[in-house]
C-alpha cells in the first residue's frame, strides 16, 4: 500500500521530478503547511513522495536560493521568515497567489505599484514608439471587449499594465511584469469580492491618451489614482 502511495506522490509531481518537487515544496511552505510542524529532513522527503535523495536535496538548495529555506549544522533545515524570501522570484510570486487573501500582502503589492507603475506610465509617455502605444492601446480594446464578454476581464487588465511597463523603454521597469501580474491577481481576488467592481476601462483610457499626448505628468497621475483606488478599497475594508 505504501508503495502504491509513494508512486502516486511521485506521479503528481510531473516528469520532472526535482521541478514538481520544487513546486510542491515551495507551495506548501508559503501557504503555512509547515507552520506548526518541522521541515522534513531529506530522507523524509524521499520516502513521502517516492523520490531519490538527490531529487529532493536538489529541490531544497533550489528552494534556498529562493530564500524559503536555511541549511544550518545541528539544526537542519529550517523555513525562513517571509521577510527573507526572494519575493521577486517568479515561482515565489506564484506560490504567493495560493495563500489565503492577505490585505497586509495586497496592501504591500499596491504600495510597491504605486511606486513603480505611474513612474513607467510617464516615461512611457517620453519614450513609447508606434509599436508601444499599440499595444497599450489593444490592452484597452481587450478591457472594452471584456466588458461585453468578449475577453477575459483580468486578462485584459494586465495586458494593459504590462503593455505601459513595457513602454517605458527602461529594461529595470519591464523586469517587474510577474509582479505587477501577480498584485493585479491578488487585487481582483479582493475587489471582485465587492459586488459590481471591476477594472474603470475610462480610468486606463485616461491613462492611455495622457501617454499618448505626451504628457507625463498626466500619465503619471492617472496611473496613480487607479491604483491609490485599491489601497482605499483595502483601507476601508472589514479586518
């Protein structure tokens, strides 16, 4: 019967091995499966999922470069605070997207874009060629055809938000793109649960036409008070 188990752990992983278990482990540590419990020790690890030892302490030197876990002598291996974690890694930012709804995480995520997003909206308004205001422009039909059910309305709205990012013409800004998709997620998991609020598509076209006309000042405020929007929707949020 064990065995049967231990193959069907092994299964769940996927065929790559020491990447399923870097998934598994790196999704359960940061959703608090571990929180009352010690990290499990290698041998463990293999037994529980039906792997080599190789495959699992690959999975964990993985999973501390990312900063979830630490490697002490007499101490084993250990989880790290979350102020450790490297929450810029695209894995950790997914992982983060399975944990219970936070408005401390989601407030972090909107402080973060907030210092991030109308930067880049006003340099995308200095530096953006035909082929950026395209874009953008498409992420706004995206966002109009959303609303008639044509279109995916989260997908849309990220389309958006990325296409400014990468407008910007500043490599630094375009490297936050799994960032800004992951707080967007996060944000529409929190105000969908406030009925009849969605993406403002008026709000991003104000965005798109300051852009546009060169103004980026104007694009840059405009980014701002769509996203000042959310923290005042956190703010006056129930605890």
């Amino acid at each position: 019967m064990d065995g049967d188990n231990g193959l069907d752990r092994r299964m769940s992983l996927g065929r790559n091995l020491t990447h399923g278990m870097l998934d598994r482990l790196g999704r359960e540590i940061v959703t608090g499966a571990f929180d009352d419990a010690p990290f499990p020790t290698e041998s463990d690890l293999a037994k529980r999922y039906g792997v080599s030892r190789s495959v699992t302490r690959e999975a964990v030197k993985m999973l501390t470069a990312k900063g979830l876990l630490s490697a002490r002598p007499r101490q084993g291996t250990v989880i790290r605070p979350s102020s450790a974690w490297n929450l810029l890694d695209p894995d950790v930012l997914d992982w983060l997207l399975d944990r219970k709804l936070s408005l401390t995480l989601l407030r972090q995520f909107s402080e973060l874009r907030v210092a991030i997003e109308p930067a880049a909206a006003a340099l995308a308004a200095q530096a953006a060629g035909a082929a950026e205001l395209e874009r953008i422009d498409r992420g706004i039909a995206r966002m109009e055809a959303a609303e008639r059910g044509e279109d995916d309305t989260l997908d849309a709205d990220i389309a958006f938000h990325i296409a400014v990012l990468n407008a910007s013409g500043n490599p630094f800004f375009a490297q936050f793109r799994r960032l800004v998709e992951t707080a967007l997620r996060t944000s529409i998991r929190f105000t969908n649960r406030i009925k009849g609020r969605t993406a403002s598509v008026p709000a991003h076209a104000a965005v798109r036409d300051a852009i546009v006309a060169r103004d980026p000042r104007e694009a840059a405020e405009r980014m701002r008070t769509i996203i000042t929007d959310v923290v005042d929707l956190i703010d006056g949020a129930p605890a």
